[in-house]
C-alpha cells in the first residue's frame, strides 16, 4: 500500500518521523512518502526508521505556492533532498513563514491575546512554527474549543490573526522539484474550493509549469472527489498520487492506510521511479 503525502514534527505533523514511520507501518502502508511544508529536516530520522521497520521511504516535500493569489501546495516526490537549488528554495519558504508568524503574533496581542508565538514556537520544537501551532496554542489558551475551531475564529481571511502571505511563484517550485530529480505533484485539488472551470485553469497551468502528477486521492476526498480529480489527470496527461495528508492521530477522521484505490485507467505516480530501478 502507498500513501505518498505525510507529515510529522518537522513541520506541523504530531508524531516525530521515526514515530511516524512505524504508525505507518503498523497501519499496513508499505510505501510512505514524508512530504513536510518547506523542509527535508526529517527526513533523516525517517529513513533510518524505515530502514530499521522496513518499510519504503520516497523523500518528499511540499512546497508553498502563491498562484492567482491563493496559496497551493505542490508536493515533491522522490527527490534528492540536499539538491542546492531545493535547499534554496525551501530557505526563502521558511524566512516567509518566521516572518507570517510574527505578524500573526502581533495582530493577535492587538486583539488581546498575548504570547501565542511564544506557546507555538514550544509546540514546534525544533520544528517550523506554523499555522496549526498558531491554532493549538490558541486552543491551550482557551480561545477556542479545538484547532478547527481556532482557523474559523482566527487564522482565516477577514479573521484576527490572518495573514496574507505571498509564496513561490509555481514555476520556481515545479522547477526546484524537477531540478533535484522529483515529480511534481499538484496537492489535494478539492481543497481549495475552486469552481470547475478554475481548478481547469489551475491544472493547465501547472501541467505548462512542468508539473507531471495530481493527487487523485486524498484524505477526506469524496468519491465524486476522487472521479473528478481522476478526470483532470486524463484530461491534461498527469501521473495519478495517493496520499493521506496525515498529520497525526489527534485527526480522528483522518487515518493511515485507509486510502481508496486509484480509479482505473491511471497511470500510478510511482511508475516514474518503479520502473527506472
């Protein structure tokens, strides 16, 4: 079984990236993928672990994109993680989110709320402070009863501590991805509420970008979901990903191994460095 979108402590997943490894397995995934938001950090740990379980590790990230003003995730699938111009890259990512954090610190103490910075940067550790440290500081502090309820209160558009925030142009990331030996992914497409016709200029544009695959399954993607997302890789000639989106079992609703099948007639994402062995 493959879950190819996965994350852990080196961003803002929950279990460590040997914890996270060994959840997998044990939830009978052979082949993981650990894709963290702007950094590699863990995937060090995670391929000792999954050399130790044995399981298959496909290094991976998601990148932060900036496109007709919303932000998209693009994930990068077997891609050597200390390619200089990845590394870079990743580099600007991570100096725009210190920089959103903040912001996000200041506009909230405007409102009242003093200190969340401080309680998110403890809740990362040696990780990135990110938005759902923001939401589970705020949890911590009484703000809101759990971290679904703290991103409708706070962190989204017109909210208090919303911050809109520009990152990588598409074709620079599509082409860190490619340029350190990856695949391209276009991440979880449902998510980002589009019409039709939109998440269609989205894919054309990414396809011209240099992007080579989309998640047709993704967690909490519906069946109509996934037959939609199955379409636009017929349509635009994308490779066909799976992958959980997992961040940790506080995400009742959300679980490892529990990933339908690809549709038939795709061509499965991991073909690309399956059959290059």
């Amino acid at each position: 079984m493959y879950d190819l979108h996965s994350h852990s402590t080196a961003s803002d997943g929950t279990l460590s990236p040997a914890e996270l490894v060994r959840t997998a397995v044990a939830s009978g995934i052979r082949t993981l993928a650990l894709t963290d938001h702007d950094s590699v950090a863990g995937l060090a740990d995670a391929g000792a672990a999954a050399v130790e379980a044995g399981l298959r590790l496909i290094p991976g990230v998601e990148l932060s994109v900036t496109w007709e003003s919303r932000t998209i995730h693009i994930v990068g699938l077997n891609i050597a993680p200390d390619h200089p111009g990845l590394d870079e890259g990743m580099r600007r990512l991570q100096a725009v989110r210190f920089e959103r954090a903040q912001e996000m610190d200041r506009r909230l103490e405007k409102k009242g709320i003093p200190g969340t910075l401080e309680i998110a940067a403890r809740l990362a550790g040696a990780g990135m402070v990110t938005r759902t440290h923001f939401a589970r500081a705020l949890v911590q502090l009484g703000q809101a009863a759990n971290v679904r309820d703290v991103f409708d209160k706070f962190l989204t558009q017109g909210k208090p501590g919303h911050v809109p925030t520009v990152w990588a142009e598409m074709t620079a990331a599509v082409g860190w991805i490619i340029d350190a030996g990856g695949v391209a992914v276009l991440a979880h497409p449902q998510r980002y509420k589009m019409t039709g016709s939109w998440i269609g200029r989205l894919a054309g544009d990414f396809k011209a970008a240099g992007g080579q695959a989309i998640e047709v399954v993704s967690g909490n993607a519906t069946l109509s979901d996934i037959q939609t997302n199955a379409g636009i890789a017929r349509r635009y000639g994308l490779l066909a990903s799976v992958g959980s989106d997992y961040h940790g079992p506080e995400q009742v609703w959300l679980r490892l191994g529990k990933i339908p099948p690809l549709p038939a007639g795709l061509t499965p994402v991991w073909t690309r460095w399956e059959t290059a062995q």
